[in-house]
C-alpha cells in the first residue's frame, strides 16, 4: 500500500491532537509543585576539627539541642589568656583607686633624702674642684668630673621629687580614667572569647528534622562551612509554578485546595507569596506567544495537618475555572 507523506503527517497529526489536547487540559486546570520546609544552614564558626555527632540524618530535633562539637582547646586557651589580662586590668584600677600606700610614700621620701645628701656632697666637691682648677693644682678633667656628678645627682633628686608629689597628691582623674577604660576593654575580650568558645557547640536554632550532616567525627570543616542542614518545622509550604494566565488571580491571601501525592483529602492553604518576576524566561519573552509560556514561582502556607507529611513530595492544585472567577 502506498501512502503519501502528507496524508501520513495528517495521520499522525489525528492520532496525537487528543494526547495533546488532553495534557493542554491538564496543565491547565491544575498547578503542580512539590511540599517544602524552610531549609536552615548551620555553620561553623572555626575550622576546628568535629569532636562530636550527637544527631543523625533524619533525626528529629527540639530547638536547643546539640548538633556538633568541634574541639573547644584553642577557644579555651584563649578565654583563660583574655579573664588573665581582664583581672590584671582590675587590679592596675583598684590600686589606682586606693592610691598610693603609706610605705611607698615612705619609701620614696627616704630615697629623696638619700639623694639630697649625695648631692650635698657632689656640691661640696665641685666647690672644692673649681678652688684647686682656680689655684693650678687641678686639670679641667677633674673640674668637668665634678661638675657632672654634681648636675647628676641634682637631676636624680629632682625626679625624686616629682615622683613624691605625685605620691602624695594621689592618682589623677586621667590615670582613673585610662585603668577604668582598659578594664573595660579586657571585659570586652572576655565576652568575645566566651562567644568563640560557646560556639564550638553547634546546637539546632529550631524544632526540625535534620537533612544532612556533611561531616564525619575528626573531620575539620573551613570557618564559615556548611555544618549541618535541618528543615524546619514551623512552616510548611507548597511551592507551585503559576502560568502567565492565572497570575492575575492568584495573589497572596487567596485560599487554595492543595492535593499532594497519597493523600485522598485536599489541605486547604493559603497563598503567601508570589514571585513579580518569571521563572526560567529569558527577559526578551515578550511576543504575545512567548508570554503564554511564562510562569512564576509561589508559595502556599499549608495547614498544621501538613506537618507529618515528607518534604519533597509532588503535588497538584485544581484550578479550574479560578480564571473567569469575580
């Protein structure tokens, strides 16, 4: 039998049109997407190496609960180097606050008496090295010795002194201010090196399920690394793909009967967002029949019956005749 190629194209054509009127249909009475969870990324704040596991994949989780350990030895060491320094400073502040003791003071007055002899005698000297310089029977290099020992001892009495004023007058507004200022710096190291330390233990921020662990015990994961992943329980959602021609109807508080996979009763949610820009459309779409292709990207809060539902699972929402609805 001999066909022609034409009337075999209409043969073929009539044997297709019904499957693709048929999934024409479909694509346009129903939106399809899938159930999801807000997927929540714990990182690693060090690169130490993982001491501990104390979840698995697929664990449950309350909010609070310990996840990682990495090895706390160097945020230990240098909580103990910063509460050191920070009790150094305290002390430098309460010794300026007591002021100077009676025994310093003591002290200082003594080594300036001291000092005041042995200038006396270094004044003597002098006279007495200018007299025999006066007479010839000394050389300039004795008169210049004298005269350098005397100006020594004068200078060191002089600081002496000024320091057993400052004893006495007791510490300044400025040195209170300088000790109160540095104490409050090494309080600051603390906290710092108390955060580091806390954060060696990675714990869940939220009740979930855990997805994945993606490091083994000894393994050491880069600062800022993903640790652990948990999808969240507090929410969840049906992400949906909305054709160009329903976007006008589907706005976020409209109310939609969502029918996931296995489940013969449909979940009543509520749409609560709904992407302003295509999804996978090139920007210069624009002909009218580019624009039918077009489709974006929502999300659809599912009621607290959702919970016990797997992320991930395919879904359906009917959309028949929401079009031409007032």
């Amino acid at each position: 039998m001999n066909i022609k190629k034409q009337d075999l194209s209409w043969a073929v054509a009539l044997v297709l049109l019904p499957v693709l009127l048929g999934c024409s249909e479909t694509d346009e009475n129903q939106l399809v997407g899938t159930l999801e969870r807000e997927r929540i990324e714990l990182l690693a704040e060090s690169n130490e190496p993982i001491l501990s596991r104390y979840v698995q994949d697929g664990q449950m989780v309350e909010a609070g609960d310990l996840i990682v350990q990495q090895d706390p030895i160097r945020a230990q060491a240098r909580l103990e180097q910063s509460q050191a320094q920070r009790d150094q400073s305290a002390a430098r502040l309460a010794e300026l606050q007591r002021g100077p003791r009676t025994e310093a003071i003591q002290e200082s007055a003594a080594r300036l008496a001291a000092a005041q002899a042995q200038t006396n005698k270094a004044r003597n000297d002098l006279k007495r090295a200018q007299e025999l310089f006066a007479q010839g029977l000394s050389s300039q290099a004795v008169l210049d010795q004298a005269e350098s020992a005397f100006n020594t001892n004068a200078a060191e009495v002089n600081a002496l002194r000024q320091s057993l004023a400052a004893q006495q007058h007791g510490t300044t507004l400025e040195e209170l201010q300088q000790a109160t200022a540095a104490l409050k710096a090494a309080n600051a190291q603390v906290s710092l090196a108390e955060v580091d330390l806390q954060r060696s233990q990675i714990h869940s921020p939220v009740s979930g399920r855990i997805d994945k662990l993606l490091y083994q015990v000894g393994e050491r994961p880069a600062a800022g690394a993903t640790v652990a992943i948990i999808l969240d329980d507090a929410r969840v959602y049906a992400r949906v793909y909305v054709p160009a021609a329903l976007r006008a109807v589907i706005t976020p508080g409209k109310e939609l009967n969502v029918i996931p996979d296995g489940v013969s009763e449909p979940l009543v949610g509520v749409v609560r967002w709904v992407s302003a820009d295509a999804t996978f459309t090139p920007y210069f779409a624009l002909t009218e029949y580019d624009r039918s292709r077009l489709s974006y990207l929502a999300e659809i809060d599912l009621p607290a019956a959702a919970a016990e539902l797997p992320s991930g699972l395919p879904l359906s929402v009917p959309v028949a005749g929401l079009a031409t609805d007032p």
